[in-house]
C-alpha cells in the first residue's frame, strides 16, 4: 500500500460528460502529479501541484483542469469527455517540489467513455 | 521521437533466467534515472534510482546506466513468477517532470 488513495476505482461515462477524479496524497506529501496511462501512449505526465500552487505541466488538454486543496488533496476534472480519454488515471505524491525523487503511486482510476 | 523510447515486449523467460530490459533516451538534461514495476491493475512502484553513469545492484537486481550512449538497462538475476509484471523506465532533469517509457510487460514462466 503507497499511502495514495484515489477515487473512483473504476468509472464509465458517456461522451460530452465531465467527471472528476479525486486523490488524497501520503500523510506528508506536498507535491501531487498527475498521469495518464493507455496502451499506446504509456504513462503521460499531465500536471504537478505542490502545496497548493501548479508548479508543472505537460500533455494535459485545455479540457482537463486540475486543483490541489489546503488540505493537500487534489482533483482532476475531465470534461467533454471523449471516446480517447477512456485511460487508467493515476495520482502519485512526493515530498519533493522540484527533483522529484520517489513518486509513490495511488492504484489508479479507471475511465471508460462510451 | 519520443524522449524515452522503451521496447514493449512481451517477454516470455523461463524462471530462473538471467533478464534485460533496455531504454534509449534523447534528452540530455535527464539527470536521474529510475526503474518503476507495475502489477496488472496496480500503480507502478519504485524498483531502482540512480544519478550517475554506471551500475548499482540490489539484490537481484543491477540498474545500469551509460550516459554517453544515452541507454539504462535493468538486469534481473534468477528470475521469479513474483517478478512478471511491467517494467517502466523514468528519466527525469532539472524540470518537475519524470518521464516514463511505454513499459515492458515480463512474464517469467515456472
């Protein structure tokens, strides 16, 4: 067991809906990252948040949006879902902000859009 | 090009089998160097870390990276069941961001 917990386990929508994905990181944890994961793109870096503030981003779509809250957890919304986003979605945390050492991953939620 | 190139597999060993796994990368500034294991519905979990060029063993395992010919392997001595899973490479620099390679699925036959 990481200490990441992520919720919902599993998820299925349909297109043009929004969900959002929640992620509570290890007792201590500033910084929260976000991934996606398919079969052909691997594991994608989407965005970094430490201690409330978004300090990295990468592949995430201008419909994904994402928040780090004062008590460290974080959400990932999803919106206008498309059929392409169906994906593992997973939250890892650190201690780190910047060199990122260790990540330690939650088990991931699984988006299915029909 | 990707940044971490990483064959998908799968490899198929019988246990007891010395394995390779193999990434290339193209980013210079990469500064460390990391192996995760993933378990099927599972998060990937740290395996190996390493700054500097050259080999680090734990236990059954040797991370080696050579820098100069941007490649980082990861050997598994005496190879187990418990060790089939998906192995992903993870280069990271001076930016926040790790980058992961697709992933080698390994399935080490009894």
């Amino acid at each position: 067991d990481s200490g990441v917990t992520q919720t919902p386990k599993h998820l299925i929508t349909a297109t043009g809906q929004r969900v959002t994905l929640r992620c509570s990181p290890r007792s201590g944890d500033l910084s929260v990252y976000w991934y996606q994961q398919s079969l052909d793109q691997g594991l994608q870096f989407l965005i970094q948040y430490y201690n409330g503030e978004e300090r990295a981003k990468g592949n995430i779509l201008e419909r994904f949006s994402a928040q780090q809250f004062p008590d460290l957890h974080s959400e990932l919304n999803l919106s206008s879902l498309e059929l392409g986003d169906s994906a593992l979605y997973f939250c890892a945390s650190s201690t780190h902000s910047g060199d990122t050492g260790e990540l330690f991953f939650g088990e991931g939620s699984r988006l299915t859009v029909l | 090009q990707k940044e971490v190139e990483q064959d998908p597999g799968p490899l198929s060993v019988p246990e007891g089998a010395i394995v390779s796994l193999n990434c290339t990368y193209s980013n210079s500034a990469f500064q460390y160097f990391m192996w995760y294991r993933q378990y099927s519905r599972k998060g990937p979990e740290l395996l190996m870390y390493t700054y500097s060029s050259g080999n680090k063993e734990d236990g059954r395992f040797t991370a080696q990276v050579d820098k100069s010919s941007k490649y980082i392997s990861l050997f598994i001595r005496d190879s187990q069941p418990s060790d089939s899973a998906t192995y992903l490479c993870a280069d990271g620099g001076a930016t926040n961001k790790l980058i992961f390679g697709t992933g080698t699925l390994l399935a080490v036959q009894p």
